[in-house]
C-alpha cells in the first residue's frame, strides 16, 4: 500500500467512528428506533460484552461458556485474560443484576487477587473492549454539547476556560459525558423512558436518573433566563434548538466514559474523585455571586468515567478514598463544593491485591464498632487466582515470551496438545550486538507451564492412585486415559478446593528464568548442529526448582514444598519426550489412519445391520475377514481361538460394542441434531483406536529392529542399523513433531540414555 492509501484507511476508520451532531428531536426519533443507545452505564457496559458473543472453555476440567468480550477480540487478544471464567461470569452476573436494580444498586464490585492473575489486563481488556464497541452503529454513545451565542437576541456567550464563543460553530461539550435525555424534564423524561422500554426487546430496562452536570446546567439556565427575559414562548424549544444544543456521539477512551485512578495518582480525594477548582477563573467567570462550575477542572476519576465506567486501581493505594465512594452507588451524586452537586452514572470497580483485605480489617475485632463495616458491606469481592489449567498457563508463558497475543481457540483438546507441546525459537540479542536464534525445544513450554500449575494445586484433594500431573490434566482437559479406557474427571473422587490456584510460582517468575536460559550458553556440543542454542525442559525445570531459594517472592517453606513437586513434572515430560522418539522410529510400522477409517465404518454397518459402499460405488456387506484381520494383526487384542472362521466370538463382539459403537454412538447423540456420518469422527477420538495409531513400546522397537544398540546412539558406528536408525528417527522427529535437528538429537539422546539402563 502507498502513502495515501495508509491515509485513505486512516479516514475511513474516524468516519466509521463518528456520527454528524444531530438535534435533540432527530435523537429522540433515532432512540424511538433503536431504544438500546440510550443504555444508562452498566447496562451499556453488560451490552458491551454480551455483543462480542460466546465460546465454550473447559477449566478445573468442566466445560464452561466464556465471554469472548475478555478475550480482548478488538486488539488481537493483546490483553486477554486468560482463565479465571468462574470470576468473569460472576462480574457479569453483577452487572446485570445492577443494571436490572435488582439489589446489587449500592454495590462496588471489588476485583482482588494476587500480582499477575490477570486484574490489570481486565482493566485494559475493558479499555480496550468499550472504546472498540463505541466505534460500531450498536454501540454508539452520545452527549450533548452547547453553543449560548446570541441568546434571547444578545451578544453574550457562555464562556469556558478563557476564551469567548466568537460564533455558533464554536460548541463546547459537556466535559462529564452527560446523558442526553438529562436535559428532559422529569416527567417527560419518564414517559419518553417508559415508551422506549416498551419498544425495548430486553429484560433489562433502560433508566436515565440524575439531573444535566452543573457545566450544562450552568449554560441550561443561562439560556433559560435569556429568553425568559425576552419573553420568548416555548422556552425548552428555545434552549434546546440546534443552535443552541446539540446531541454528539463521542468514542469512548479514557478520560471520556471511562476514567482510572492509577496508584501513583495524588491530590486530596475531591481532587482524585471529581476534580478541582481552576481559582484564576473564578475571578473571570460570573455566576451570581457562587463559585461557577465551568471554572471546575473535572478531571477526576468519577468525572471522566461518568456515563460509563470508573477503575480505581491498585485500590490498596487509594484506601483513604473508599469510604468517599460509599454515597456514589447508593445515590449517584458526589460534590463539587458544598452548593455544587453532580449526578453520576458510572459502574464502579475497584481492583486490588491482597494487601486491601488487610487495611479493611485493621478493626474487625471491633466487631460493631468497626468504622470499615459500612464500606466492606457495600464491596462485593470477586478473587482472581493463578491459572490451574495447563493449556492457559502454556498460552500465557508463550505470550509472556513473545509477542504472540492470539487467544486459542481450538477445534479438539488434540489441537490444543500440539499448541502446548510446540516449540518456539526466539531471537535474542548478546552483548556485541549480534542476533542469535534460540530454541525452547518441544514439550519445554510445557513442562515450565506444568510445573507452575503443579505448584498451584492443593495435594490434599488428588485421589487415590493419582498425582499432582494427573490433577492438573484432569482440569485441562477433563478425562484421563486408563489405558484405552477414557476415564472422565466426573468419576473420580476430585474436588476443586479454595487452595487450588491461590498460591503457586507466578507466572512472572517462570519468565525471567527462562528468559535468563535464552542469554545463557548451554553447556553441550555437537561437531554439526547448534545444540549449545537450545533450551531442554530438564534446563528449565531445573533453574525454576533452583532458584526459588534466593528468590524473594518465595517463602523458605513455598520454596521446600515446590521443589519436591518437580519430580512428578519431570517424570510426565520425560514420557512425552519418550513417546515422540518411539513414534518416529516406528513411523513406518504405525497402521494408516484410512485402514483405521474403513475398520470402524466396518463395524458400524455390522453392529447396524447396513452396508457400506465399496471402491467401485457399490454396496455390499461389511467383510467379516478384512475386521477379523484388523484385530488380530493391528490391535492386538485376539487371535484365532476369538473366531468360528471368521465370525467372532462374544468377547469380539463385546468389544466392537462397548469399545467401537458406544464412542460412534456419543458422537452421534452430539450431532443429534444434524445428519451424523461415521466419517465425520477422527479416529484418534474413540480412545481404544487411538492406541493403534501409533503407540509403540520398547519391546516393539526390539522385535523389529533386532540389531539396534541404543548405548552406541550417542556416535553410532557407520553403516550400522543403529546408525540407520538414528538419521530417520531424527528426520521423522522433524517432521511429525516440529523438533529441529539439534533438539531431536539433545531429546532423543535424552531419552536413549535412560533406555539403555533397561534394554537387557
């Protein structure tokens, strides 16, 4: 694209952004149409994110619905928060019971937990969410903007900051986002709302309470008694015609709908809440001998989120503030000075670590005297905690480490396994300027991942017979593979328990280790390929477990109790490392994914008593033989004696049953609601035909390769199978895993030193 084309596109994105100000009487109509724009603050704010729509997750191993609004879709996912869906269902839940007045009125929604769970990147989430809803025809939000030029047939003109209106096409817009309809009289305000409810298809009413801001109540009057004095007739039509009042739409951002009070912000808390007096005005501006409110900087946090939404951030810092807001949900009206009041609508969130609880329980032993009490009641408290699912933590690590933000959204937990599993090159700058390529082999995001939510989980909630790797797969993923039995989280004795996630190595820390590895030199060499660049996951399981020590975010007894846990984490990765050299060197002996496909549309027609179609587009029955083969020779799992000829026994027609059809059968009671085909089912989802494709032992690589030494992997001898071997497995790594060369030979050389221990 050329220059002009950047700015071509530039333009069509500001005109796609705003509207042309339109009379008060042309909103009116266009409200009559379209009643949902004139949403008051939190049913704006729940619209918001119900418009992006949903998608199901699976976390702490249940399937959950997730607002796809957090998973930051305007900006590419750059501020997802990732997991913590139980407690962004439940702030949604809030929202639309405060946007209903359904009792949750006078609350202030509290969002606390410990550092890097993901509060800070909700904040940036609804930033980002508000401003991108605001550009778009269903979520445009207005406010009204005045011109007093010429009033009642002066020169006179309303006057803000310094400077005088010298003509009509001189507007200034009210600087706390009033609502439009606040310039309604109350009566006719109500009917206008009750008409528009009525055309409303929602549950949830629209409710414009409050008077307009002193700003536009100062130029309201003024225009009033303009034309009061000129002995005008029709007086609201006066004050309200379009050269005097118009209604705007404006995008929303920061300072306008949305405002932030950050922790490093000061002043005293009228200063902090609603603004401050600009005193050399006050000599400048008269109004009648009392303080005039366009001499007022409205530059606080209440102000600039009026109409939508205020975040006070890092709440701990801003303690002495709290109590100040306890009257803003109750009544919705906050001082300007002790004759200036202001109405506000805004939905009010408060975000915190730990540290808050404390400072709000100094005097709970108290009990009815505590002078907290009235506060902590109006704060509902929502607990962000650590991630405790491994496919988020991995997703998180990687975003950390890159500048990846895309959310996953897979198609089968088998996607997602890839995506956790992937290895990602990294290219980091050393001292002398120069650029180096470096690796995080497969399975090391992984395994940094897994250790972080191992570190997380509460050990007195795993079940008999299971670990700490095997809780948190359940929570990932929601079943277990006994075997080729899938064993689902529901039929183990498991809970998820108030420790599980509220404690455990941070995200943050895992980072710096690993981006501490990424500049270090590994020790390790090989005459052709760059090994000393890659990273292991036994490098990083081992630098996590060991620095923990001298970590400061760490406790003497967090640090004892996390470095045991990383046994059961290297144990688990060192399995799928395993698993992915057998596959590659017995890739050519795996059964082919077709063979597979026609053996289980075979027995589908047998159990069904149908026919299938054969190569030629004829029908005919299902071949007894072609299955009978298939068991014996591929599964494994019977041999002569199950057969009268070819006709199986109860044994083989058990397992076809129970094994074969159930899991068609669950796919198809899934797709009820379609037309079902066998072959719209992977063969790797009915978990006994995922066992054939491709899970070899040891003892398999024995029998076919009689000649392989795996103590000579390390240099084998030319011309030797294991020489043979070696180059096609790591080829075969390469392709079916993405390993580079030098990570297939670091993992398979890994894995071939602890096999050889057991290979007599």
């Amino acid at each position: 694209m050329t220059g002009e084309e950047y700015i071509g596109r530039a333009d069509d994105s500001l005109d796609r952004a705003y509207e042309a100000p339109m009379s008060l009487a042309e909103y009116v109509d266009q409200l009559l149409e379209r009643p949902e724009l004139a949403a008051h603050a939190s049913k704006y704010l729940l619209d918001a994110i119900e418009a992006a729509g949903t998608r199901t997750v699976i976390e702490e191993g249940e399937e959950k619905e997730r607002y796809r609004f957090f998973d930051d879709p305007h900006n590419d996912g750059e501020h997802a928060i990732l997991g913590n869906t139980d407690v962004l269902n439940a702030f949604v839940d809030d929202l639309r019971s405060i946007a209903a007045g359904r009792g949750k009125d006078e609350k202030i929604i509290w969002l606390e937990g410990p550092t890097a769970t993901g509060k800070s990147e909700l904040k940036r989430c609804l930033i980002n969410g508000l401003r991108e809803y605001s550009k778009t025809p269903a979520g445009r939000r207005y406010t009204l903007e005045w011109n007093v030029a010429g009033a009642g047939g002066t020169d006179s003109a309303l006057t803000y900051g310094d400077q005088p209106i010298a003509d009509e096409d001189d507007w200034y817009e009210s600087p706390v986002q009033v609502h439009p309809l606040t310039v309604f009289p109350e009566d006719v305000r109500q009917d206008l709302l009750s008409t528009l409810n009525e055309r409303l298809d929602d549950h949830i009413p629209i409710r414009v309470e409050g008077d307009l801001d002193p700003f536009s109540r100062e130029a309201y009057d003024y225009l009033e008694e303009q034309y009061r004095r000129s002995g005008t007739a029709d007086l609201f039509s006066a004050v309200t015609a379009p050269a005097h009042l118009r209604v705007k739409n404006f995008v929303v951002d920061v300072g306008r709908g949305i405002g932030v009070l950050h922790s490093e912000d000061e002043g005293t808390p009228k200063e902090r809440l609603v603004g401050s007096w600009m005193h050399g005005m006050l000599r400048e501006l008269d109004s009648r001998g009392r303080k005039n409110p366009q001499a007022f900087s409205y530059d606080g946090v209440l102000s600039q989120g009026n109409g939508l939404l205020t975040v006070v951030e890092d709440a701990g810092q801003h303690a002495d503030l709290l109590q100040k807001l306890l009257n803003v949900p109750d009544e919705s009206h906050v001082k300007l000075d002790k004759g200036i009041g202001m109405d506000i609508d805004t939905q009010l969130i408060i975000i915190s670590n730990p540290d808050l609880e404390a400072q709000l329980n100094q005097h709970a032993d108290r009990e009815g005297q505590d002078p907290l009490k009235a506060l902590k009641r109006r704060l509902d408290k929502r607990e962000f905690t650590y991630l405790t699912n491994l496919s988020l933590e991995a997703q998180l690590l990687r975003r950390e480490l890159t500048d990846e933000t895309s959310v996953w959204d897979p198609d089968s937990w088998e996607q997602l396994e890839r995506w956790i599993q992937e290895p990602l090159t990294v290219s980091v700058r050393d001292e002398l300027a120069g650029v180096t390529e470096k690796e995080l082999a497969p399975h090391t995001v992984e395994a940094a991942a897994l250790y972080a939510v191992v570190s997380r989980l509460d050990d007195h909630s795993v079940p008999d017979g299971l670990d700490l790797v095997d809780k948190a797969l359940l929570f990932d993923r929601g079943y277990l593979m006994e075997g080729d039995e899938r064993v689902e989280i529901d039929d183990y004795d498991l809970e998820t328990t108030a420790r599980d996630g509220d404690h455990g190595i941070p995200v943050t820390y895992v980072r710096d280790v690993v981006a501490d590895l990424l500049h270090e030199t590994q020790d390790r060499h090989h005459p052709d390929l760059p090994v000393e660049h890659v990273v292991m996951p036994r490098d990083v399981l081992n630098a996590v477990a060991e620095g923990m020590r001298e970590a400061p975010v760490f406790s003497v007894n967090e640090a004892s109790e996390y470095e045991e846990r990383v046994v059961t984490v290297k144990n688990y990765v060192f399995g799928r490392q395993e698993q992915d050299v057998l596959d590659a060197m017995m890739r050519d002996k795996r059964v082919d994914e077709a063979t597979v496909e026609a053996y289980i549309e075979q027995v589908y027609a047998w159990e069904s008593d149908e026919q299938i179609v054969n190569d030629r587009g004829e029908y005919v029955d299902p071949d007894p033989l072609e299955m009978k083969v298939f068991e014996i020779e591929h599964l494994g799992r019977f041999d002569e004696k199950n057969y009268a000829g070819n006709e199986p026994d109860e044994a083989v027609k058990t397992f076809r049953t129970d094994k074969i059809i159930t899991a068609l059968n669950r796919h198809a009671w899934q797709r009820r609601d379609e037309e079902f085909q066998v072959g719209d089912v992977s063969p790797t989802e009915i978990p006994v035909i995922n066992t054939v494709l491709g899970r070899h032992d040891w003892d398999d690589v024995k029998r076919t390769f009689e000649d392989f030494d795996p103590r000579q992997w390390d240099a084998p001898p030319s011309g030797t199978e294991t020489a043979r071997l070696k180059a096609q497995t790591i080829a075969n790594m390469v392709e079916l895993h993405d390993y580079s060369e030098a990570s297939a030979e670091l993992t398979s050389r890994h894995v071939m030193n602890q096999v050889s221990y057991r290979w007599d």
